[in-house]
C-alpha cells in the first residue's frame, strides 16, 4: 500500500492552486511540536536540552488546532520529544483528522503498541517510526539497547490492526550502507507504507556533534545508499528530494514550506534552527529575513543542511513549477533512476576518513548502553 491516492491529490491541488494565484511562499507542512519532553535522550538531538520547566509543558489540543487553522497546510508532522508522552495526543489526533489533515504522528514507538487502542486506524492517518539504522546503529543512535526491538514490534503490531506506517530514518556519518538497504528491505518486508530518510542537522547543542555528516560526505552517503534502489522500495519523499540528497539535483531551502509551531510560538526562520519565535504565522512570513537562510544566503548554519524540513517543500512546489521538473519527476517514478549509481556493497566510509571506522566501533564497544525497560 502506498500513499493513497487523495493526500496526493490534496498536495497537488494545494500547491497547483498556490501556484495559480501567483502566491510565493506558502506552508505545505507544519511542524507541530506539542511538547518537548521525551522517554530517550539521542545523541544526535536537539530538541530535549530545554530546561526541567519546560519540558513538563506541553501545548493544549486547541493551541495545536489554531496553529493548524491559522497557516491552512494541508499536512501536519507531529515530531517532539515524544507525542505519545502528551496527556493528550488521541485529542489532538482526532481534531486534526476531523479537519480532514493528514497528519504524520513521529513517534520513537516505545510507547506505541500499548497505546494503539487509543487511536482509531485512518487515511488521515500515519504512524512515522524512528528508525536510525539496523537493531545494532538503531540502539546506539538512541543510546539505548533493546528499543529496536520494541520498534518492530510495534511496526508489525499497527500494521495488522490497519494503520499506515511509516519509517523516519536521520542518517549520520557512521552509517554502512549495506547494512541500511538490508534495512530497506526488512521495513518493506514488514509492510510499512514508506519510508523517509534525511542526513541529521548537526545541532549545535546535541552531544553527538562527531556524527553529522558535511555536505559533500552526505551526496557521497546518499548515492551508497540509494543506488541501484530495489523495485519494492518506497520512499515517502519527493523523488526530486532523493536526487538531491546524491548530488544530482539542485534545491534551495525553503524554511516557510515546513514552519514549526512549538509552547514559544512560531520558531524562526524553521524547524531546526531558533532564532526568536513569533505570535502568528503571517507575523513569521513578514518578518523574517529570508534571505539570511539558506546555502546561499552564505549563512554557516546552512552550510551543511540537507534536512527534509528545509528542501521537501522546495522539491514538491518544483514539481509543478516547471515542465523539466515535472518531466524529471515522471521519468523517476516510471522508470525509476538511471543503473550507473555506484556499487551497493561498497562499503567505504562516505567521508575519506579511513580511522573513522574503526573510531565508530572502539566507541560501540565503550558505550555501555542502558537497556529499555519499560
Ligand atoms: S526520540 Fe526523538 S525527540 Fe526523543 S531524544 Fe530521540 S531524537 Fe530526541
Ligand atoms: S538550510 Fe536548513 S538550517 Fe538553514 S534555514 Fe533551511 S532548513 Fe533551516
């Protein structure tokens, strides 16, 4: 099962109507974040170093609806800390499919299987699991042992009751390649929708800074790791987003395509970076010196930046900006890419760096991961 037929339609026709009315920037996604607080603490996060009364905060079902009204995107991401810890969350759920959104609810999946029965299985609906790698870089990413485990469980547990999953995979420096299309292959196994997969923004306040990738590394990564992509793969991505992450398509961020609403407001300039908040959406798309943002704004916090929340806008509203685009795009879903891609059992390390590897495992081995219990 694939991504059905009417969000497609909703996407096209929002962006097409957009376009008609010569509107130049607009939201496609909004990034709902209702809280802060989380049951893991990653290494490559950015978003849990919040002081203890803060994290003990979370927005209200109707501070979420009239963040959901006020921009009109027709698709909400529901990211964190972690949703399924907001007193909550089947509230905010019900009201945004009620508006008829579709809505992408990210979830580490600890708590998912427990909580199935709260939800009710929709085409509005998605589960989106994090999932940085195979069982052995999954734990490791989440710098907890078992929760791989817990993941596929709760993977299998929503697919049988009728739910729409998909997996959310952040990618850093110390991936193998062959061991993630191993991973491709056991998701679309286990009957997951799509799946997304993005090179991880290197926050300057998570611990794991030796992780991020830089940009040149991440094309080098990308084309390992999508080469020679199987038939049964499916990305919940634009294809033009794919292309760029290997170095074959240009993109320029877009930060107003996926704006994101959080217990300060609307962040500025996007998801990933925070500099100062806002009290409505129009406020943010006003104010903001866009032209600060971007790789070619020169802005070094851009520089390495290939995040999905800045260039799947871009990579949408380019579809149906331009007959090439368009073209591309067709010829990429018919066809799928051209077969010159490099190896998929080259397992080189991305970054020219041979003493990385053997770095990544001796630090494998000295981190004594807590083990889940819950
Ligand atoms: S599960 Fe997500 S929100 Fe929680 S610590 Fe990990 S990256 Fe951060
Ligand atoms: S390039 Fe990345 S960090 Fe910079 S504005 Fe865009 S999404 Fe934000």
């Amino acid at each position: 099962m694939g991504v059905p037929v009417s969000q497609m339609w909703t996407v096209a026709s929002y962006v097409l109507g957009k376009k008609l009315r010569g509107v130049k920037r607009y939201p496609l996604v909004l990034m709902l974040e209702p809280l802060f607080r989380c049951n893991l603490a990653c290494a490559g996060c950015g978003k849990i170093q919040h002081p203890a009364d803060v994290l003990r905060r979370h927005l209200t079902p109707e501070q979420c609806f009239k963040a959901v009204d006020e921009c009109g995107v027709p698709l909400v991401s529901i990211p964190g800390g972690e949703p399924l810890l907001h007193p909550q969350i089947e509230e905010i759920v019900a009201g945004l499919v009620a508006r008829k959104k579709y809505i992408y609810l990210c979830t580490n999946a600890i708590l998912l299987e427990k909580y199935l029965d709260k939800f009710k299985p929709s085409k509005y609906l998605s589960f989106s699991i994090h999932l940085d790698g195979p069982q052995k870089e999954h734990d490791f990413a989440v710098c907890r042992e078992g929760v791989y485990d817990v993941a596929v469980s709760a993977i299998k547990a929503a697919v049988a009751k009728g739910f729409r999953v998909t997996t959310n995979t952040t990618v850093y420096n110390n991936a193998d390649p062959k061991a993630m299309r191993q991973m491709f292959d056991t998701l679309m196994g286990f009957g997951v929708e799509g799946m997304m997969i993005s090179p991880g923004y290197p926050y300057e306040k998570a611990p794991g800074q030796e992780l991020f990738l830089h940009r040149n590394q991440t094309a080098s990564l990308f084309r390992r790791l999508l080469g020679n992509p199987k038939r049964d793969w499916r990305f919940n991505l634009s294809p033009l987003f794919l292309e760029f992450l290997k170095g074959k398509w240009q993109l320029e961020c877009t930060p107003w395509g996926m704006p994101a609403y959080n217990l300060f407001g609307w962040q500025r300039p996007c998801y990933l970076l925070n500099e100062g908040y806002c009290e409505t959406f129009q406020e943010l798309l006003d104010t903001t010196d866009w032209s600060e943002y971007g790789q070619a704004s020169g802005n070094p916090k851009c520089a390495d930046c290939m995040v999905h929340c800045g260039y799947e806008a871009t990579a949408v509203a380019q579809t149906f900006g331009s007959l090439k685009s368009f073209g591309r795009v067709a010829w990429l879903t018919m066809f799928g890419v051209e077969r010159e891609e490099l190896p998929p059992d080259d397992r080189s390390p991305p970054r020219g760096d041979e003493t990385q590897s053997s770095a990544d495992e001796e630090r494998l081995r000295r981190l004594k991961l807590p083990v889940l219990s819950s």
